[in-house]
C-alpha cells in the first residue's frame, strides 16, 4: 500500500468519541503513536528513540512514554537518571499525576514519561489502568506523544497500541521476528474486534458475530478478512460496520536488521501477506541495516541519531521518518482545504 493512501484511511472512530464528549474547549489532543511488535530486541526502542528527536528537531514537542512494563530503558538511552516515579506507579493509582512522571531527555522539545524502578507486580496492569493512562495521554500539552510498547501479545500491550492512531511495528526479516509480528498483528486485530463488539452500541454486531463463529461458516473463517467477508454475507451493515471499526488504525511497518543484512524483498512482501491475510493496508515504511554504531551508542548511553547521525542506520531511519510526517502533512494539508481523501 502506498503511503499516502496509508495517511488517508480514516481516523479511529473511538478518538472522534473521545473528542465529542469533551465538555470544554480544550487544545488539539496530541498525535498518538506507537511503536511496538511481537519480538524484544528488534529495535523498537532505537526507533522511538531516533523518530522522538526527529519529531523535537522538526519544532515539534514530544513525549516519549516508556512504556515497556517490567523491562524499561529508555531514560538509560538518554543517558539520564529518570523519574523517582514509574509508570507503573501511575497505572496502580499510586500516583495520580501523570505529569509526576515526566523528566526532561537533554534533548530540546523532548521529554520522557519513564518506566524505570517498576513495581514487580508491573505485568499485572489491568483494562482500568490502561484507560487512565490513556485519558492522561489525550490530554497531554505536547504534539506528539510515542509509545515504546514491549514485546509480546499481552492484552495491555494490545490496548495500548490501539489506542494510537498510528502504529509502527519493528520486526527484523528472521523467521522468529517474522512469526512473532504475523501473531502481534492478529492478536491486535481480534483483540481490536473484542473491544470494538464489546462497546455496548455495538450489541447487534456482537450477536452477529456470535451467530458466525456459531454456524458452519466459521470453518471457513480462517484469516481476519475472512471474519469480515462472512459477517458481511451474513449482515451486510454489521459487517461494513465492524469493517470500518477494523479499519481505522494505521500500521506501518520498519523492517530493522538488528542482526543480519537487509533483505530488500521482505518489507513489501510482508504489506502484500498482510494485505491478504488482514484486509487492512498496511505499509511497508522502510529498511534499517545493520550498524554497529548502534550498540556503540547504547553502550556510551547517547541516543544514535546524535552521537553517529552520518551512520548508515541513523540515515534509514531518518529518510523512514522524513517519509512518515511529509506524507501526514501531504494529507492534512489537503484535508483543511476540504478535499476529500
Ligand atoms: N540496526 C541495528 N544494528 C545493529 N544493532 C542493532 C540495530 N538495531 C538494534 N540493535 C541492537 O539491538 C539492541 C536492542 O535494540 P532495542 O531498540 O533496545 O530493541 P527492543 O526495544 O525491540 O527490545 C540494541 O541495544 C542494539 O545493540
Ligand atoms: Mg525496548
């Protein structure tokens, strides 16, 4: 899928619910993105770290939440101390401020929600958690705000990706990253489509899918697409109802060869299965190769795209970002003029 069409799917029909309820004027809510991905060390870390100062030297104020429970490091990238209160703090409701949380990265424009010094019980994060947080979020004063979301398919990962309008997954070309990226994203969608039939305006869309996975037809349902092509045989205006719920995240793809060399054919190869397996355009946005100037950076605790911004992988990752917001502003643009997109 090009990246342009990417930009121009529709937002999320929750974020527009959230804005409707609103009882004051308030300030544009900030752009949500998240980064994440079924596998740990893939990079996901190096990317929110690398598109935060990206985003901050194009004037834009950032906040990067680290929010890789139990496993944290992004104040260590920054080579800074971090918060004396955790994320996990916040979403126990031991601290009620969110901006408690927040440090300065050393970076202009840049600042950091930490997740270091997390409580042990940090894994046992619940629905209700996840929701302050995210009402934390859409009222944070920056323009950007990045979640660095651990590995895995737990069901906070999950909810918290979703409750970005733009979501980019890190996956490496080996078999183990690939396998766990495919489980990542249909984890998402189902875990998406529960959320979405459990809202309770949608309760004919729930028997409606109850009555699919009841019925013969569900030994058909084998993919994602599947589910929404049957429920639309079935019920044609739940089942443009639930396509449109499904529809309305945007997910990129940034292949990194944290350990190998860059296999140029993976990226489009893999928006090509997701294309078929989800019915959901997703976009290939770029390959990083591997450098190791990398771990070097991490290892003088300076986040790569200052301490080597000439590196091979520091430039790849720019050109994915340069992409990514020339693109957003390419369709914002048009839309403010009331184009239709
Ligand atoms: N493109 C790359 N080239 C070389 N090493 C890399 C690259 N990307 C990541 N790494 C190595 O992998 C480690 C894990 O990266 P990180 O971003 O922390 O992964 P994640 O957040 O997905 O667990 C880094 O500390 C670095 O040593
Ligand atoms: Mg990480």
């Amino acid at each position: 899928m090009d990246i342009l069409s990417w930009f121009r799917q529709k937002s999320k029909p929750a974020e527009r619910s959230e804005n409707r309820t609103m009882l004051r004027p308030v300030a544009p809510r900030p752009k949500i993105w998240a980064i994440g991905g079924g596998k740990g060390g893939v990079g996901k870390t190096l990317v929110t770290s690398s598109l935060g100062i990206f985003l901050a030297s194009c004037g834009k104020r950032v906040l990067i939440v680290d929010a890789d429970f139990g496993a944290a490091n992004m104040h260590t990238i920054f080579g800074i101390n971090g918060s004396k209160t955790s994320l996990s703090n916040f979403l126990k409701g031991e601290v009620l401020d969110f901006s408690n949380l927040i440090v300065e990265s050393g970076v202009m424009n840049l600042d950091l929600a930490c997740g270091q010094k997390d409580s042990l019980d940090v894994a046992d994060i619940n629905e209700k958690g996840i929701s302050m947080l995210r009402t934390a979020l859409f009222r944070a004063p920056y323009d950007y705000v990045l979640l660095d979301i651990g590995p895995g398919t737990g069901a906070s990962h999950l909810d918290l990706f979703l409750t970005a309008e733009t979501g980019l997954l890190v996956t490496s070309s080996e078999p183990t990253s690939v396998e766990n990226s495919y489980r990542f994203l249909k984890c998402l969608f189902l875990r998406k489509m529960r959320n979405a039939v459990n809202d309770s305006d949608h309760s004919v869309l729930k028997d409606a899918l109850h009555r699919l996975f009841t019925n013969n037809w569900s030994q058909r349902v084998k993919t994602i697409s599947d589910i929404l092509q049957q429920l639309k045989l079935m019920d044609p205006q739940n089942g443009t109802l639930l396509d449109e719920l499904m529809g309305g995240m945007k997910i990129g793809i940034i292949v990194n060869s944290a350990s190998g060399a860059v296999d140029t054919g993976f990226g489009p190869s893999m928006e090509r299965a997701c294309a078929d397996y989800f019915g959901v355009g997703i976009a290939h946005i770029g390959d990083i190769a591997r450098d190791e100037r990398v771990s070097e950076s991490v290892r003088l605790k300076k986040p790569l795209v200052l301490h080597a911004p000439e590196s091979e992988a520091a430039m790849a990752l720019k050109k994915c970002f340069s992409k990514l917001v020339s693109s957003e502003e390419r369709v914002s643009d048009r839309t403010s003029k009331g184009m239709v997109i």
